[in-house]
C-alpha cells in the first residue's frame, strides 16, 4: 500500500489567526459576535481562504476522484472534512456547514451516501 501527501487536503486556512487558540480568536472579535459558532469564526478568519477558496480547492480533488473503483482513505481535516462531504452529497452551502462535526468518529463515503463510523476510545486508551 502506497500514499501520497496531497496539498489539497490541507485544512481551511486561518489567515490572520493561524497558531491562535480559540480564546484569542474569540477575543479579537467585538462583544456581539464572540457567541458565534468556532467553525462559523475559522471559516470568516480576517486574511483566509474563505469558503469559495476552499469549496473550489477540494471539489477540484473530489472531482479528480470521481470514477475512482478501489477504496481510498482520506486524512483531512474538520472544515475539509465538511466541505467534501457536503460537495459528495451535493449540498448547497448552508446545509454543508451545518453537518455533523465529531471529533470521534469518521466518515465512509460510498454510493452517493456517507456513513458515520464512530471511534470508541476508553480512558485507558486515551
């Protein structure tokens, strides 16, 4: 079995706030935004990629993947990962970004469906 780094892949890109912890970020922001969702700030991040910058960078590699026949596994990203699976399922924008979010599980994406596969971890494994 063989991989390949491929830059595409790479998650939505900060801008002004890269190496910043949420706090900072939320910080930065006036009073009445500092409640927004943390994906919602990350995707409007002063000087980043943005979602048209992203959507566009990764339906180039989901369509280049198309008529792939063998399994693939996919290492990317929280945002990346939303943004594929709502380009692989054909949703508009809003319904996109409003998808699941786990931070323990993954997704199969196969027949025009994805799968949510959790991860089970127990204390002594963490």
């Amino acid at each position: 079995m063989s991989h390949r780094i491929d830059p595409r892949l790479r998650e939505m890109t900060a801008g002004a706030w890269e190496g910043q912890d949420w706090r900072e970020m939320r910080a930065s922001l006036p009073p009445e935004q500092q409640n927004r969702d943390v994906i919602d700030i990350f995707r409007t991040a002063p000087g980043g990629e943005g979602d048209a910058a992203a959507i566009a960078r990764l339906d180039h590699w989901l369509d280049e993947h198309a008529e792939v026949t063998v399994p693939h596994i996919v290492i990317s990203h929280g945002i990346a990962g939303i943004i594929l699976r709502g380009l692989y399922l054909g949703l508009d924008e809003e319904a996109m970004f409003a998808q699941d979010r786990p931070q323990d599980a993954f997704y199969v994406l196969t027949k025009g469906q994805t799968v949510r596969v959790p991860v089970f971890l127990d204390d002594a494994a963490a």
